[in-house]
C-alpha cells in the first residue's frame, strides 16, 4: 500500500475571526492569509439560508472599496472590520459572549468565498 503524507505547512492551522467585546470583528494571523486581507481591501458579509440553525456566516473579500461592504481596518499587525451595528442587529450578544469563527474557504456558484462556522464559549 502507498501512503500520501499531508504536508503541515500547506494546511491552514488557526484560521479564525472573533468578535470583541467592542462588536469589531478581529482576524487570527491565519485568516488574514488565508483571505488575502490587506489594507485597502474590503469585505462583504451575508447570511445564508442556514443562518438560523447554524449561525454561520459567509464572506467576499474585495479588491478596494466595494458599495455595501465592510472597510478593513489595521491596529499593529492585526485587521479588524468595524461590524458593532451588524452584531446588534442579529442580536448576537457578544458583550456576555465570547463569539468565534472558524474560518473555512469554500465554492458558491464559480466564486470563492469564506464560511464563518460559529463557536460560542462564556466570556471569563
């Protein structure tokens, strides 16, 4: 029997964005590679039809300012989108929680695009 060894290097480790107790949405080193964030770039948010049973979330990373889109924000090496209202409006209480994303990419429709699958812990 032949085996195939994955290769560490080229697997994405800690893809993952968290939601502050501020509402800003904050990238793990890994997810800014991952979705190629840099400044000048900005990202669109959806829900999808499973947004009730799985809270998951989906992302669009666009070249420049894109109508309707979050700008990206830098503070030191980290990149962060100021989604407070958006956080409010799905009623997500991140104050008492501690909110976190898994970041996957995926394929809609030709298109590459980022699933957010949601992990809620308390807040310590």
């Amino acid at each position: 029997m032949k085996l195939e060894f994955f290769d560490a290097d080229e697997i994405q480790g800690n893809a993952k964005c968290t939601i502050h107790k501020s509402g800003k949405l904050g990238f793990s080193m890994d997810a800014i590679n991952l979705l190629g964030i840099t400044e000048g770039k900005s990202i669109g948010i959806a829900k999808g039809e499973d947004y009730d049973e799985s809270g998951s979330l989906y992302l669009k990373v666009f070249e420049g300012a894109q109508k309707g889109a979050f700008s990206i924000s830098k503070a030191g090496e980290y990149y962060y989108l100021n989604t407070k209202n958006l956080f409010n409006k799905l009623e997500l209480d991140y104050r008492k929680d501690k909110i976190i994303y898994d970041v996957a990419e995926i394929e809609l429709e030709g298109e590459k695009f980022f699933k957010l699958i949601r992990r809620i812990k308390g807040r310590a």
